[in-house]
C-alpha cells in the first residue's frame, strides 16, 4: 500500500500521489501535452491502453458469470460509454503511429493494436513480415486470435 503524499516515480514522471494514476488522469496527460517528447508520449499511451485492458484482464468470478448468464459481449467491460470508446480509438491509432516499423518488437504491438481494433487481415499480414525468432511465440499467438478472430486481450503462456 502508498503511504500519502509519498513522491512516485510514473515512468520519468515524479509527482505527488496517494493512489496510481487512472485512465482519466492518463488521458488527461496526454491530452494537455504533458509528455517531453515522443518516448514519454508512448509510455502514458501504453499505460492508457493497459488501463482499458485491465477491465478485460481484472473482471471479477460475479462479472464473468454474468457475462456468459446474459450473453454480454467483451466490449460491455472496456469502454463504459461512447467517450471511452472513442478515446480508445483515438489512443490505439496514435499508439501505432508512434512504433518504429524498423523494430520487430514495435511491429509486433502494431499487430497486437489491429488485432484489438478487429482488423484481423492488417495484423496477420504485419505479423508475416516478423522474423524474429525471440519473438515466435508472441507472434504464434497474435497469428491464432486474428485467424479465430479474437480481438480482446489475453495471457501469453509459454509452452514448454
């Protein structure tokens, strides 16, 4: 648990906090031009795309019972409303622009953001282009969920 007031480090960020930053905040970030540079750009774009996953990630046994009870898509536990939704949006899009194509791992989280997004064909083809072996496994799995069309976050497990 954060002691109050205690100064946190967030990325190359220091401020003053008593609990983590949440998705409000981030976007408030990045919208108002916090970020020094580009690098910083990324990391409050990742963090804000990291929050909206958590909703996927974090769901609760009651929430996920539901969901199935009910027929709920995924959707109804990442965006709370059309705001969000297009914020979302706006973030991945940007997120993508700011990868480098001449990096394979920058490559592989633009596949990883098209594949979110539902365009399954766009990140099946950056996938082909990686070739990387350190980066196998993720690719293997990005390459299933576009094939099975999967857009929603998901643990990566090695398999031994």
């Amino acid at each position: 648990m954060e002691e109050e007031g205690k100064v946190k480090g967030y990325g190359r960020f220091k401020c003053r906090t008593t609990k983590p930053l949440g998705l409000q905040e981030i976007a408030e970030a990045i919208m108002s031009d916090v970020a020094k540079d580009k690098e910083d750009e990324r990391h409050l774009r990742f963090t804000l795309w990291w929050l909206f996953n958590d909703r996927i990630r974090h769901r609760n046994f009651f929430s996920k019972l539901l969901s199935k009870l009910f027929f709920l898509p995924m959707e109804s536990h990442l965006w709370k409303n059309d705001k969000e939704k297009k914020l979302w949006c706006e973030n991945l899009d940007s997120l993508f622009n700011l990868m480098d194509v001449s990096k394979p791992e920058d490559q592989l989280i633009q596949a990883e953001i098209c594949r979110e997004q539902g365009e399954f064909e766009r990140a099946l083809e950056i996938l082909d282009s990686i070739h990387d072996p350190n980066l196998e496994l993720g690719v293997q799995a990005l390459s299933q969920r576009c094939r099975d069309n999967i857009p929603f976050v998901f643990a990566l497990r090695r398999i031994r």
